[in-house]
C-alpha cells in the first residue's frame, strides 16, 4: 500500500490553506466557454456508486472543457451489481487505461481506500458522511465573488448538519480561513459531537439566532424520510427551521443564500427565497465547473495554477 498518489483530493481537512488558495485562484483562471486543452487525451474515469446531477455533470463538463475524455461508471448496470468489489472495479477501470477516477461512494473513506492501492490520482465527489471537498471549494469561490475574504465572516450552517458531508467539509474549510460558525438544527440533526468538528463553532436551536448578523446563510438538504422517525415532524421543522422572507431579513442586507441542492422548496426554504436576489444556488453550480478544472487540472500536474 502506497500514499495516494500526487494530486488526489480526498477531503478538506488534510488540505493546507495554501493548497485551498491554490486551487480557488487556479478556479479564477479556468473558463469553460474558452476550453483548454491541457488534458488533451487524458482519460477521467467518473465511478459513481450514488446518485448525482450537479457534482457528476459538472465533473464532466469541466473535463470535457480541459481536452479529456470521459466515461461513467454507475452501480447500477455495471459489475458493481454482481458484486465486484471497490477494489476490483477500481483495477479493472485502471487497466482500462484510467488516468484519474472521480468517485462518489455512500461509505465514508472509499476513495482514500481506492487512492492508498492506485497509481493515479483519486478524487472524492463526495464519500457517505464524511467530506465533499469539490462542494466545499464551489462554496468558497461563490462567497469570494460575493465577500472581501472569508475571515471574520459570519456563516450560519442550517439543517440537517450530522448526516452532511457538504458540512463537514465546509466547516473545516471555513475554519481554516478564521470564518465564525454557526450551527442550527434540531438535535437530531446537530448532536453536540458536532462542536468537536472545529474550535469555536456556536450551536444553536434557534434559526433567528443563528440567521441574526449573517454574511451568509447556508442551508442543507432535509430528508423527509429522516423527519419521518425523528421527534421534530415536518411541519414542526418547516416551522422552525425553514427559511422564510421574514425570517431572511434577520441577516445582513447584502447575506448570501446558499444551498448545494437538490432544494425542496416549501421544506428548508420558502420558494420566493430560492428565487430571491438573494439566493446563491444557481450561481453555485455554474461556479462548480471551473473549481472542478481546476481541480482537474491539479489532479494531472501535481499542483495548482
Ligand atoms: N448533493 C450533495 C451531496 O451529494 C448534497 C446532498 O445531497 O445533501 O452531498
């Protein structure tokens, strides 16, 4: 077994903040409308064990824009349903001339696992609970086009926090770069373990005060099926926690809305505030595709920029 290889990306908090800066500025150089062909021939093999819209297409799209090829691996019609291993189906797309795999798993640490046997570099698009290091870049790119810096600005992370790889990973880049945090869910969905993430994050049961004062509000899918066994139903969550026009106000003036999707309109945010000036959403999957050449780009010199 072998360290993994130069130029994976397997999650944010092994990831220097130099590397972080390294990656966004690469993002800034990256324009998907002028491809490049730095990748030209390069093979991106795309594994995805989970369903995906955003993350897999604009995986896609952005190593279509560097000259590469791509090809999708999904669980379901391939040898993954006969029960291949990770492993194995991970040797079988090496042999087949893979030169990176982008990977998507519901088990936390299966790309780490794929990285540690491969050659080549692997990149996580998101791994069961643990990180989604590609979201959490997106993310900070979307607030830079917005904010100075990310120092000292007041982050509210709203949701379903516990199950949330997207927070995870958000919270360990936020960190990094002196943002303050703060959590808000119910206790289902924000056990105190939680605080253990990083130093100085702030929990509360209250949206109000975790929406009061902010630069950006942050918001996480909510499962109906989860609600389903929990003590807070859906109506108690959608009265408590969903993000309402009135309840928008409480933020600063200028706040960002953001969400990794898929939104339910009507469960964490009201409609008129998905569609509101406001709201972020969109402007973050377009920001996905030149994060993602840029961490493409890396994948293939070692570096960024
Ligand atoms: N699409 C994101 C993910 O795959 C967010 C979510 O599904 O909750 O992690």
């Amino acid at each position: 077994m072998r360290n993994a290889a130069r130029g994976s990306l397997l999650d944010i908090e092994h990831l220097k903040a130099e590397e972080i800066v390294g990656l966004l500025n690469s993002a800034r150089r990256m324009n998907p409308q002028k491809p490049r062909p730095i990748l030209k021939g390069a093979r991106v093999l795309l594994l995805f064990y989970e369903p995906s819209t955003r993350t897999r297409s604009s995986f896609e799209i952005a190593a279509k824009s560097l000259g590469a090829m791509t090809t999708l691996v999904q669980a379901s019609g391939s040898s993954i349903e006969k029960g291949e291993s990770l492993l194995d189906t991970s040797y079988t797309l090496r042999s087949l001339g893979a030169d990176v795999i982008v990977a998507r798993h519901p088990n936390a640490g299966a790309p780490a696992l794929m990285a540690r046997h491969l050659d080549i570099p692997v990149i996580n698009a998101g791994d069961g609970m643990h990180e989604h290091p590609s979201q959490a870049l997106l993310d900070a790119y979307t607030i830079l086009r917005h904010k100075r810096n990310l120092k000292n600005l007041q982050v509210a992370i709203i949701g379903d926090i516990y199950h949330s790889r997207v927070a995870r990973s958000a919270i360990h880049l936020l960190s990094k770069f002196g943002s303050r945090i703060t959590l808000c869910g119910p206790a289902e969905f924000l056990p105190e373990v939680a605080m253990t993430l990083a130093p100085d994050l702030h929990i509360t049961r209250t949206v109000e005060d975790a929406i009061r004062g902010a630069d950006v509000i942050m918001l996480l899918r909510v499962q109906k099926e989860r609600l389903a066994g929990m003590k807070t139903s859906l109506p108690d969550y959608v009265s408590r926690y969903q993000i309402t026009a009135s309840r928008l106000k409480l933020a600063k003036k200028d706040a960002i809305l953001m969400h990794p999707g898929p939104i339910i309109r009507g469960l964490e945010l009201a409609g008129e505030v998905a569609d509101s000036p406001q709201s972020v959403i969109l402007e973050e999957v377009r920001n996905g595709v030149p994060v993602r050449m840029a961490i493409l780009a890396r994948a293939f010199t070692g570096r960024a920029g």
